[in-house]
C-alpha cells in the first residue's frame, strides 16, 4: 500500500511540472508575440517622427511598420540568439563535439608521449641538455680566447 502512495505522490509531482512547464512555455510564447507587435509599434513610431523630416518619405500605418520590420527580419535575419549556426559559425552542440575530439585525439597522443618519456625520452632530453651546454661553451671561448 505505501509503494502505491509513493507512485502516486511521484505521478501527482510529475504532473505539477508539466503544467508548470506548459503555462510557462504559452506565457514565454505570448510574450514573445507581444514584444513583436510593441516593437512594430515602436518601429512605426520612430519612422514616423524620423523619416519624413529627415528624407522626406512619407508616413506609415501600424501595419506598413510591422511589414517593414517583418522584411527587414528576413532580409537580414533572425538571429542566432548565441546557439550558433550562422554563416560559417558551428553551434554550441558542434563546437562541443569538436573539442571533445580534439582532447580524445590529445589523450592518445600524451599515451604515446609517456610511453616515449619512459622508453628513451629521458636520455634524449640529457643528450640534449649536454649538447647545449657545450654549444654554449663553445660561444663562449669564441668570443673571449
């Protein structure tokens, strides 16, 4: 019986969010059309009071600004809001993707770097170590006999 309850209180809690999520997601959607149509109303506005005393064009209508701004958006883009995507641009996805091949590529090569380390690259290194020295040595004695 209290396996049931325990079922039901997960169900009940699973449900709460969905309708949470869902009046969000209509809200933000809502929003978004109302910042649309204010932005048109804004865009009518500033024309209005730019254009025909600046260039002499005439005024416009509520509806002309928003398909102004509405041409203007498809001519010019919507944007990417930063999820990537554009002209030559890879997303957050693909960039992530990349880096995670390019560090697994690197995780192999530093396999091979160590096993190198351990089987000459120590005495390679010494070797290199002295002929600089003597190089250095060499430098000296030239300049000052």
């Amino acid at each position: 019986m209290d396996y049931g309850k325990h079922i039901e209180k997960r169900m009940e809690a699973r449900v709460k969010r969905g309708v949470t999520k869902g009046f969000k997601i209509f809200f933000l959607v809502l929003f978004g059309i109302g910042v649309f149509f204010l932005v048109g109303y804004l865009l009518m506005y500033l024309w209005n009071w730019l254009m025909p005393e600046l260039f002499g064009l005439p005024a416009v209508t509520y509806w002309q600004a928003f398909g102004i701004l509405l041409l203007a958006k498809l001519l010019f883009g919507f944007g990417t809001g930063g999820s990537g995507g554009g002209k030559g641009k890879p997303g957050k996805n693909q960039d992530r993707a990349h880096c995670r091949n390019r560090t697994s590529h690197l995780k192999d090569k530093w396999s091979y770097y160590d096993r190198f380390w351990n089987e000459e690259g120590e005495a390679a290194f010494n070797n290199y170590i002295e002929r600089i020295r003597n190089e250095g040595s060499d430098t000296a004695q030239e300049t000052h006999p």
